[in-house]
C-alpha cells in the first residue's frame, strides 16, 4: 500500500509541479532562473573541451553566442535589435551598454559583432566550466578591488585592440542595475577609447519591466528592444576630455532609453538621438547627425 501511494505521489508530482508553474509567478520566476543558469553551465561543459583545442581565441566567441541564442526562444523573449548598421565599422571599437541583468546574455549575442569580447569582473574566472569557457573565448577580465592591476589590464587591452583588430565590449554602470534610470558611469571605458583612440557605439537596452524583475520575482514572455546610436568619436581627444565625453554618451543614452520605456507616450523607438562629439583636441563640441532609419529585428 505504501509503495503504491509513492508511485502514485510520483505520478503527481509533473501535474502538479505544472499548475503550479502556471499560476504561481513565484514559482515560476525561479523555474525560470534555474533554468537559464543551468542552460549556461550546460553549454560552458559541453564547449570547454572543444574549443580547449583551439586555444585562448576570440574566435571562440562564435561558438558562445551560437550557445546561447536558443535561450531566448526558450525563456519566451522576443528581441528587437535597431540601427545595427552602426556596427558596420572597420577596425577596432568600445562599446558601451546599460547593465540590467544576466538577461543582457541574450542580447549580447544578438548584436555583438565578431571579434568583440566583453570586459568582466574577476570573480567570473572562478564559475567552474562557465569561466574556463569565458576565459578561451578571449573575455577580458580585470579585478574591480585592485585599480593597479586594471588600469594595467586596459592599457594592455587599448595595444591589443589595434594589433588584434578587436573590439570591446563594457558595461561602464559597473553592476547590475534594474532601477528606473541609470547609475552614474565609471570612466574607464572612455579612458581606454580615448587612450587607443578608437570610437565609442553606445548601445541602450529597453527596460524589462513588462517581463522580468528580480525583485518582483516576475519572468513572463516579453520583448526587449536593442538600439545602437551612431558611434562617437575619440581621435585626438586627450584624458581631461573622459569627464565631458562621459557625460555626454551617458546623457544619450538615458534619453534613448527614456523613449524606449513602457511609461513613455507614444512609440519613438525609430528616432536616433544625436550625440556630441569632437573631431579633435581644442575644439568645440560638434554634432552627430544620426545614420538611417534602418531596423533589423530577430526573432
């Protein structure tokens, strides 16, 4: 009798694991997490050993972003990549994005070009499979609590952007940060764009407020809108003009993403602010004028 009511608990359990999933936000929230970070170690074992053969490369970073893309479908998001073009850049360049999540993987790998790696803190080398995967596909990593030690790292990366062609990718808030407007930049991106005088593109995630919270406990289907905003150049800028180029690639961004809000009236999403910029050292500010109006959307 007992070993019946235990299979017959066992036959339960799906069902009622399933309703629970339906009804409870909760509980889904944390089905969902769960299986976002189990879909990333899973792919971090399996490539580890393949690309081990290859080396240290950011080639590799092809075979991660391939990984990751059927996550999206699976976790229900839908992302919207906008004014791709301005990618469309020969030679080495920073980009710089707002940092809301672990959720910003998915878009990542929709719009990162090739030959791009991220920067990322130290402590992400020590995730077993996940950072011995992050550090063969090429990833940057530098140690937040030793400011030595990273301003060695990015003057060793401002060199191995232009005799690599690379390009980098920075989350320049420096944490997560799903608040209502962004937090204040640290300058080390435009530091290291200034010093290997490369461009800037600016990229603005669109707030995941409808779908997924983590203070909430919210992860529904949704979708993200990506923008790119044309790039911003640095040549022949100099490290006392990283304040106001800070300030002014920030203050784009904050506006793009102001119009992308849900809370925002109307729908400007086709609009590309401009952004200043300057065409050398001594001289004033000059303007951008955004590219076309073209939209490419994945689904």
């Amino acid at each position: 009798m007992e070993l019946f009511l235990f299979h017959s608990f066992l036959l339960l359990l799906p069902g009622a694991a399933l309703l629970l999933y339906r009804h409870n936000p909760t509980f889904q929230y944390f089905c969902k997490v769960a299986f976002f970070n189990l879909w990333i170690l899973a792919m971090a074992t399996l490539l580890s050993p393949l690309v081990a053969f290859w080396g240290r490369s950011v080639e590799n970073m092809k075979l991660l972003r391939a990984a990751l893309r059927p996550l999206k479908h699976l976790c229900g998001i839908r992302m919207q990549v906008r004014g791709s073009e301005h990618l469309d850049i020969q030679g080495p360049y920073v980009i710089v994005c707002n940092h809301q999540a672990s959720l910003d993987l998915l878009g990542m790998v929709e719009f990162i070009p090739d030959r791009c790696v991220p920067i990322a803190k130290r402590e992400l080398l020590y995730l077993g499979t996940v950072g011995w995967a992050c550090w063969l596909s090429g990833i940057i990593f530098i140690d937040r609590n030793r400011r030595d030690k990273a301003i060695q790292v990015m003057s060793q990366t401002a060199r191995t952007m232009w005799s690599e062609n690379l390009r980098v990718l920075i989350f320049p808030e420096g944490t997560r940060n799903q608040g209502r407007s962004m937090l204040p930049f640290k300058r080390g991106a435009f530091h290291l764009a200034v010093q290997a005088q490369v461009p800037i593109v600016p990229v603005v995630f669109s707030p995941y407020w409808d779908f997924f919270s983590s203070k909430e406990k919210k992860f529904t289907s949704g979708t993200c809108t990506i923008r790119v905003l044309p790039k911003v150049e640095t040549q022949g800028l100099s490290p006392k003009d990283v304040p106001r180029l800070t300030d002014t690639v920030r203050q784009a961004m904050v506006d793009a993403i102001a119009e992308m809000s849900p809370s925002s009236p109307g729908e400007q999403q086709d609009k590309q602010p401009p952004l200043q910029c300057w065409a050398g050292a001594g001289q004033g500010p000059g303007r951008l004028e955004p590219e076309g109006n073209m939209a490419r959307t994945r689904n």
